[in-house]
C-alpha cells in the first residue's frame, strides 16, 4: 500500500495521504528520518537536506485519505495521536471506515477503534491545507467514496494520488465486501475525471509503480483508448 507524503520545501508544510498502515515507521521517518522511510521518495532524505531550504522539520499539517479500506486507514488513529490534527475522508466511505477492524481481522490484522474523520471532501472541492492546495476529485467506484488528489504545481508536471481507482495498466477491485464497488462507476470516473487532466501529470497509484495519465489513457488495458470501456461516457 502507497502512502504519501508531501512536503512544502518552502514552508515545511506536510500532508500525509492513505497513513493507515505501518503508522510507526511513518512517523519515526516523517520527524526524524529515523527507519526506513518510502521506498521511493524524491525529496530531503536527511535533516541537513531540509535546512538546504531553510526549514527544520517536516510539520504535518493535515491527513488526508483516498478512501476507507482499513490498508489505507486503520492505523490513522496512531497518526492522530502523534500530529493532533484534521483527517479528511470523503462522507461515501464513512460506513466503509466504521468497518475497517472487521475488514482487517478478515486477513489477520488486528487495529485500533476506527478513526473518525472530522472533515468532509467533496467533489470538485479546492482544498487549501497551510501552503498546499489540492483539488479534489471524486472517483466513486472502488470504493463509493473514493477520491484522487491532484497537486498543481509550477515548477514541474502536476501530481495526482489516485488511491485504488487507477493503477499502471490496471484499476482498483470492484469487487470487495461493504465498498460499493462496481466498474462501469470506476471506468466512468476515470474516463470524465481524470483522462481530461495533462497527459505528463505523474499518478502515484495506491499500490504498485507510478504512471502517468498519458501512458494510462493510450495504454490502460481496462480504461485506455483501445479498452470496451473507452468511448461509453464521453
Ligand atoms: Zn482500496
Ligand atoms: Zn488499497
């Protein structure tokens, strides 16, 4: 599972999106780059790089999730605990989030009472969190209240977190139990929500390698160009 963390160079600004697993790891890592961090990172891999930019520290300012499968979220109370600040999930997965203790005992995992998110996305919404901004997409369809995250930035190709709605050369299940998952929504999403974004836009998947929306609207097998789907919901 990708979790991801973002970082203002200039402010020291932090988001943590989909910190719902390994939340030990994350924060020994995030506060003082102590552990492993992620296993791909193309930021500060140490304090001394921070200051390069005249900061001191990455401050998480906000978490954020795609969406409630307990993978993505069922450690986010740790996360709570150590940072004391907003968790923002889309109202679609509330019911799926109350679940999350039941779905991981499924697979063995025992977790924490579900973290209860205090703050709503919403489609289409700009989420200003300190000196970042987000706009919102809401992607219904592996989950009912999935949603992708894109940063807009001025300096280099726009970044999207598309948690379980679109992998490289694939997309997320629609099959799993109390998620609403169902795939003409999920290819529907995507097709409207995210082939119209730039072709460079870099999407970091919430499993698997990074992609980008170009190479996944000419190459997707299940939602690009030459896919059944493609077409349908122009
Ligand atoms: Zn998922
Ligand atoms: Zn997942």
């Amino acid at each position: 599972m990708r979790c991801s963390v973002v970082t203002d160079l200039s402010t020291g600004d932090t988001i943590i999106i989909d910190g719902g697993a390994e939340a030990d790891r994350l924060i020994a890592w995030i506060d003082g780059f102590s552990g492993r961090g992620p296993d791909w990172s193309n930021g500060p891999t140490d304090q001394s790089q921070l200051a390069l930019h005249g900061i001191t520290e990455r401050k998480v300012i906000a978490l954020v999730n795609t969406h409630a499968h307990f993978d993505h979220s069922g450690e986010i109370p740790l996360l709570l605990n150590r940072y004391n600040v907003s968790w923002y999930l889309h109202e679609a997965d509330f019911y799926l989030q109350s679940l999350v203790q039941n779905s991981a005992r499924r697979y063995g995992f025992e977790l924490p009472q579900p973290a209860v998110a205090d703050k709503k996305l919403h489609d289409e919404m700009e989420l200003v969190l300190g000196s970042l901004t987000f706009t919102v997409l809401h992607t219904p369809g592996h989950t009912l209240g999935g949603c992708c995250l894109l940063l807009e930035l001025d300096d280099g190709p726009d970044q999207l977190f598309a948690g379980d709605t679109l992998f490289a050369g694939s997309v997320g299940r629609t099959d799993l139990p109390n998620s609403g998952g169902d795939f003409s929504v999920l290819s529907n999403s995507i097709i409207t929500k995210l082939w119209p974004l730039d072709a460079d836009t870099v999407v970091y998947p919430g499993h698997g390698p990074t992609t980008t929306i170009g190479v996944e609207r000419s190459t997707n097998p299940f939602v690009g160009s030459s896919s059944p789907a493609s077409g349908k919901y122009r």
